[in-house]
C-alpha cells in the first residue's frame, strides 16, 4: 500500500503541474502591452492531452522519457502559440495572419531595430533565449508530473473522468451557445488550423486563381473635372479612432479648426465621410488596390491574385483621359515589380524623390519634405506645362483661351511620418524655402526626433504627436502652394494598431474630398458625404465601393452608382 506521504505528494505534483501547464495556455493580454494576464479559463487542449497521456499509458504500460520530452516540446510551442494568439490581435487590432505577416517579418524587425543601440537588440535576443530556455524546463517539469500520474494505475480513471468532463462542458456550451464558453481559452489548434488552411489556399494555384468578382465600370470620361489635378493622399494611420475617441479628438480638435480655417480661407471647400478600409492597423497596400481598383482586397490572397490580372484602375482611367500619373511613394525602399499592375506615368520611391537631408529613422523622408518635393517636381511643371513638348498626353483646361493645353496630373500619395510606432516625429518647418535644402534639418533636430522615447504597449502620446504633424504640414501646403482647382482626396489607408483604438474598434476611416467645385461636390453630398470635416457616424460603405461612386461623380454622373463590370 502506497505512503500516505508519498500519495499527498503525488496529488499535490500533478495539481500544481495542471494549475501550471493551464495558466501557461488560457492566458489573455494585458490591453494595451504585449504583457499576458492570467485568465480563471481553462484549456481543452489541456485536458485532451491528459486523456491522451492516459490511454498511451494504458497502452504502453508507461510513459518513456522519449515521449515525455516530444510532449514537453509541443506544449512549450503551443504556449508560444497561445502567446502570439492572444497579443497580435491586441497590439494590432487584427488577427495574425501568417503567409501575409510572415513575408514581411523581417522589415518589421528592421524598423524596430532603428529604434534600438546595439547591446539593447543583443540584450533582448539573450533574454527571449533565456525566458525560452525557462519555459521549456517549466514545461518538461509539468509535463513529467503528468506523465508520471497518466502511468499510475489508481490515478488513470480520475484523469481520464476529469479531462472527459471538461471536453464534454466545452462542447455543450459550444453547440448549445451557452455563457459557459467563457470558461474555455480559445484552442490553438483552431489558430493552426485556419493558418495551414490559409497557407494551403495561398500555395495552391486553383485558390489562386478564383474569381476577383465584379468591378468598377470604367467606361466614362471625367469632363466634370475639367482639366484639375487629382491628389489621392492616403493619410497613413489616419482612423476613424480620431473621431470617435474623446480624448483623440480634442487632442486634434485644434488642427482640424485650422484646417478647415485653411480651406475658408482659399475658396475651397470639404465634403466628408467615413468608409471600411480593408485591412487594420497595416497591410496599407491592401487599402491602396481597394481604391484604386474598385475590387474588395481584405483577403491578401484577392490582392496578389488582383496583381497578376489586368484589371482597370483609377491609375489607368486617367492616363487614357490624358492625365500625367505618378505614383509618388517615399516609402519603397527596395524594388517593387508588383507596381508595373497599376502602370504609372512616374514611380518614384525613397531614392527618386530627390531628398538629400538626413534620415529620420526608417522611413527616411518625413512627410512635409515629400510634399515640397512633389511640390516642386510635380505640381509647379504642371502648371508650367503649354503643349506636348515631353511626349505626354495633354487635355484643355477650363480657360478663356482654349488653346492654353497642359498636361494635368492624377497623384498618389502615401504619407509615412504616422506609421506606427509613430515615431520619429520631425520638426514641423514653417518656412517652406528650408525644406529643400539639404541642411534642412539639423544633427541635433534629428537626434532629438531620433531619441523621443518609442513605445509598442502606450503608443497613444507618439501617434496624437504624428497627427499632429500630419495635420500641420497639410493645413500650410493647402494654404501656401496646393494649386487652387486641385481636387484632393485624403482617406485614411487604416486605424492605427490596437493599442491606439483598443478592443473591438471598428475597420472606419474618414475620407475628404477637398476642393473648388461646388458640382462635383454636391455629387458626393448625394452619395453620402456630409459638408466640412466631420463625417457622419456611420460609413457609406467599403473603400471599394468608393472608387465607382468617384468615377461617376468625376464623370459628372451619379445615377449609375451601381454599375460593376467583371
């Protein structure tokens, strides 16, 4: 007969291995730090490990130290796992999607290295080896307290009965939509499950190859325009979040009052609204194709598959009206054989901008610098601009002289200086004759914006800050240089990661449509937009059912609002 002792001991092990072993896998997030916080949940996958322990006992008639370690394996990269299922949605605001954030894993490393000295990167590298070591021997120790119970006769019914009730309650409350799921951590095996699915769908050419659905139909001019500039601005980071949290809003309350003061002030006017982005917290390229191409991109797999086709964009709509297009995007650092799909007259990335100041952090150029840039290279030639003397289509404006030809520009622009984590901000320049120079900026200006402190868990401060300067740069170019009949659009590309929004918030952005023709504007009333900055509540619709309301309402035409072509 068993000690009593060693009996109470046995009991204690194992019940401190289970309480152990479950806190490691029904953990939940610490809103907003990458921090877990221990949840009263319980882990099915937990207990179908124990029924499985106890029947490969029974089985066997133990349990090796081979099997034991295989185990211990697998429950310390199902603790990871757990790990990355419960934080990616809480600092991002999105699930973790592994084919699309994989691809693009080590650029995110490298943008947060450039907030870090060397021996900081070494020190985390050496502490994520040490906790991992740490997690493994925890987890070896719990998993042989439970090995060795699954292996002891008297203790093999009671384990058994306790794991079944636990799978048995889980599946009642599953089928039955009881309050009692709470009580069960969501699997990992489900996360699994859905990224092997989404990976086999990505890898296999008939996925690849499903249908795009129905388009925009481009089959209109764009006479209302008469001539204008179009400026797409895809305000980076720029969420409905900044209306409709209150203390977001009245830390941006002033910037839009100058804003709309700016437009006042130039003749021009603004109509707003809000629409669902694509993609949240990143993945802005999902969000550019929506626009620009009218065909839905929340699944990454549409948007590769829409590169691959020659389907019609905004891009190309204007060139064949005879637009100059540029695609100008200080944010591409490496080769982009992907843009060839959108075809722009004029693609120019972080080399071809023309920017000889120093680098503020990853991103290189802030956003103030890339407006005078495009400014000067652009928008000032545009204006320049009297025949076809550089072999480029040419439209008539609207002009007493109707021979006066020049050749209007269609721009794309995606802003970077409000890209999480939203530092470094650069000094805002009010003097616009300084932002060419190469000296533009100073050591020290650049080292302050370098050194402000970054934070992935509170990153609210730095991202009110970027808004900010976003807000800034935007109100004096519209006051001191935009071409007085551009019409712009400014749309956010997405909400900022979920540490700035919190749970639960909405896909929203505002877009405004700012400009000098009251037609084209009262078009976009009756579409859904509402007068000044302030959008209403509740969105039109998604960002790509936009591109056909805009291509009807440039048209001069909103009756056909629902027009789609395949």
């Amino acid at each position: 007969m068993p000690h009593p002792t060693m009996t109470l001991y046995s009991l204690l092990r194992l019940l401190l291995a289970l309480i152990v072993l479950n806190t490691l896998l029904a953990f939940g997030n610490l809103w907003p730090s990458a921090w877990p916080r221990p949840e009263a949940r319980l882990s099915i996958e937990l207990f179908g490990a124990l029924i499985a322990l106890v029947l490969w006992a029974r089985w066997r008639g133990a349990v090796s130290a081979c099997v034991t370690g295989v185990v211990a394996v697998l429950a310390s990269l199902w603790v990871l796992l757990h790990y990355i299922d419960v934080t990616i949605p809480a600092l991002l605001g999105r699930p973790v999607n592994a084919w699309w954030d994989g691809r693009h894993l080590w650029q995110l490393a490298r943008m947060g290295g450039e907030f870090a000295a060397g021996w900081q990167i070494a020190a985390v590298l050496l502490a994520a080896c040490g906790g991992l070591a740490l997690l493994f021997t925890l987890v070896r120790a719990c998993v042989r307290a439970l090995a060795a119970a699954a292996a002891t006769p008297r203790w093999q019914l009671p384990l058994a009965a306790l794991g079944s009730a636990v799978l048995l309650t889980h599946g009642a409350a599953s089928i039955a939509n009881h309050d009692l799921q709470r009580m069960f951590a969501p699997p990992v095996g489900t996360m699994v499950a859905a990224q092997a699915s989404l990976l086999s769908r990505a890898l296999s050419r008939s996925a690849r190859e499903r249908q795009l659905g129905a388009g925009p139909a481009f089959d209109v001019d764009i006479a209302a325009l008469g001539g204008a500039d179009v400026f797409v601005l895809f305000a980076e980071a720029y969420g409905a979040i900044t209306l409709d949290r209150p203390e977001l809003a009245a830390a941006l309350a002033e910037r839009r009052r100058a804003l709309q003061y700016a437009l006042d002030a130039g003749g021009r006017q603004v109509v707003s609204a809000r629409v669902t982005s694509p993609t949240f917290g990143g993945a802005s390229w999902l969000a550019h194709a929506a626009l620009l191409s009218g065909i839905d991109t929340h699944d990454p797999d549409d948007y590769a598959l829409l590169l691959t086709t020659q389907r019609p964009t905004l891009v190309h709509h204007f060139a064949q009206q005879g637009y100059r297009t540029i695609g100008w995007m200080p944010g591409l650092q490496r080769p982009w054989p992907e843009g060839a799909f959108y075809g722009f007259d004029r693609l120019a990335n972080a080399d071809s901008t023309g920017y000889a100041g120093l680098p503020f952090g990853y991103w290189r150029i802030p956003d103030q610098v890339s407006i005078a840039l495009l400014q000067q290279q652009e928008l000032h030639r545009a204006a320049d601009d009297t025949g076809d003397a550089d072999g480029l289509r040419t439209v008539a404006l609207h002009s007493a002289d109707p021979s006066t030809l020049r050749t209007p520009r269609f721009i794309v622009f995606p802003t970077l200086t409000t890209h999480a984590p939203f530092r470094p901000v650069p000094p805002y320049l009010a003097d616009p004759q300084r932002l060419l120079a190469a000296d533009a900026f100073s050591d020290e200006e650049v080292t302050r914006a370098l050194t402000a402190p970054v934070s992935w868990t509170d990153p609210t401060p730095a991202y009110i800050d970027a808004m900010r300067y976003q807000f800034d740069w935007l109100t004096r170019w519209l006051r001191d240089d935009a071409p007085r009949n551009m019409l712009l659009i400014v749309i956010g590309d997405h909400q900022p990661i979920g540490g700035v929004t919190g749970p639960n918030a909405s896909w929203d952005v505002p877009v405004h449509v700012i400009g000098t023709d009251e037609a084209l504007l009262a078009r976009l009333e009756a579409a859904g937009f509402r007068r000044g900055l302030q959008p209403d509540v509740t969105a039109i619709g998604p960002m790509h059912g936009l591109t056909q309301t805009l291509i009807d309402a440039f048209a001069g035409d909103l009756s056909r609002r629902s027009a789609r072509t395949p």
